[in-house]
C-alpha cells in the first residue's frame, strides 16, 4: 500500500499524555481494505482508530474535462443552517413522559422519533451516510444507518436527565482527573474540548458534581434552540450557562470565563459564524 493516502475515519482518546511521555503505535490490516491502529504508553492504552485510504479527486483526461467547473460542494457548517424539526406540543410531552416514566421507557418510545426522523429526513439521512461510508470504510447498511439516528436521539434524551441532576442513571469517569483538579487548585481557567461525540450536558454535569469547579458551555445552538429552552425550562436551577457562538461578544464572555477561573466546554468541529471586521 506504499503511495497510498490515508486519513482518520475514526478515533477515539481514552487518556491524556504528558509531554515527554513514549508512546508506541501497533497498527493491523483489516479485510475491508482500512488499518486499525493502537496508540499506548507505557503499556496503557492512549488511543485507538481506524484509518481509511484518502480519496483524492481524479485528474481529468482533457482539456474539455478540464473546464468543466466541480459541482457544488457542501459546507462543513452546513448542518448549522439547517431548520429545527419537530412539534413543541410533542417535544412537551415526551418530557413529560420521560421525566414521570424512566429512561427505560422513554428509550423505547424514541425508536418512534427515530424511525420518523429516518423515514422523513433526506438530507440528515444523506448526511449521515456519507459519514458512515467515511467512518467505516464500507458502504453503511440501512441498520447502521439507523442506529446512527437512533444514538443521536439518545444523547438529546440524556440531556434532560443530567439537566435535572440524575447523575445515578450514567456511569460517568474521567481520564486525567487529577489534571482538572490541579487546574481548579491554581484559579486557572481552561477549556474542555469535545467532538460531537456525546453531550455537552455531561462536560456540565462534572462541573456541578466536584465543588470549585464551574463550567460554561460555548455552543452554535441556533439549529436546537427550541429543544435548548424547553430543556433549560424544565430545570432552571441546573441549566448551565450557555455562551451561544456566531457573535463577537461571545468570545469576549469566553475571555471573561476563562479569566475568572471557569472552565469553558467546546467543540472544536464547530462552524465558525464570527462576523469579520475590518480595520
């Protein structure tokens, strides 16, 4: 495979590295033609993923070819101009349900969401199988596709529980805790960085369980306002504070955070929406 282009499909960090520190990577071919790789220190897990060969754009064969301009291509921050769906009467209820019946019967009601969200939305559906064929390598079959779906619905349910403090429903561990604690010692401010990946909630569900630390979330949440204020309605008292991203105030508010100490939760996959200024 030697010529051959690769780049991350997925990836995931299970435990903060110090400078200096020796890591040693093991990597192995898979039957679907992408590697999986292993990253550990000292014997420790650091990382693990998998990488897939890089598509690279073919050259064309004339010059006809040639000025034939490329399509149109999508925006990375194109999800961020995308409307929000649903009913607020059937976002009320599911509320309702899910706070007075459990998780456990509020999951297997979201099977209903999921399965609308995937019969009826083209474009996320689009969307996601693009990423899945990324992220595995292969082309994702209707049940992996759905269970994409059906992972996001979860997280946006799991939101409400952490908002109303039942920490007792998650299993819920850090990598590098003392580094946090350590940061809290000295009055420092830092960021925490997510990917997509989770819940913003749990970042600010940290935050309320250890004391000294206090945490702010700057997120892009103009495509889920609605599902934010319902949420932040439902329990006031522990609904974070939210720097809302796409304004030039909102990097001043996070200075002001990180100078008092506070630790700010992003995600560094977010699009970027500051307006430009000029001198």
């Amino acid at each position: 495979m030697r010529g051959t282009r690769w780049r991350i499909g997925a990836a995931k960090f299970v435990k903060p590295v110090r400078p200096g520190e020796t890591l040693t990577l093991e990597h192995e071919s898979r039957p679907n033609g992408s590697i999986r790789f292993r990253i550990a220190s000292a014997g420790h897990p650091v990382a693990h993923g998998v990488l897939v060969p890089a598509i690279v754009p073919a050259e064309p064969h004339d010059a006809q070819a040639a000025a034939v301009p490329a399509g149109p291509r999508a925006s990375g921050a194109q999800w961020a101009d995308a409307p929000e769906r649903g009913s607020a009467t059937l976002l009320r209820i599911m509320i309702f349900l899910s706070l007075r019946l459990g998780r456990p019967v509020a999951r297997g009601l979201l099977h209903l969401i999921a399965a609308y969200f995937f019969a009826f939305a083209p474009g996320a559906r689009r969307g996601a199988r693009a990423y899945l064929h990324r992220a595995l390598g292969r082309e994702p079959s209707a049940t992996d596709r759905y269970r994409q779906v059906y992972a996001f619905a979860s997280t946006i349910l799991d939101r409400l529980y952490l908002m109303h403090e039942r920490h007792d429903l998650f299993a819920i561990s850090i990598e590098g805790e003392e580094l946090m604690h350590a940061t809290v010692a000295r009055g420092s401010g830092a960021f925490l960085l997510g990917a997509h990946l989770g819940s913003f909630e749990i970042m600010s569900a940290v935050g309320r369980r250890r004391p000294g630390l206090r945490v702010a979330m700057a997120m892009y949440e103009r495509n889920a306002s609605r599902v934010a204020a319902f949420f932040r309605a439902a329990n006031r008292v522990s609904a974070p504070e939210i720097i809302a991203l796409g304004q030039l105030e909102a990097m001043l508010r996070i200075r002001d955070c990180l100078d008092e100490g506070k630790f700010v939760g992003c995600s560094p996959t977010a699009p970027s929406r500051m307006p430009r200024r000029r001198s």
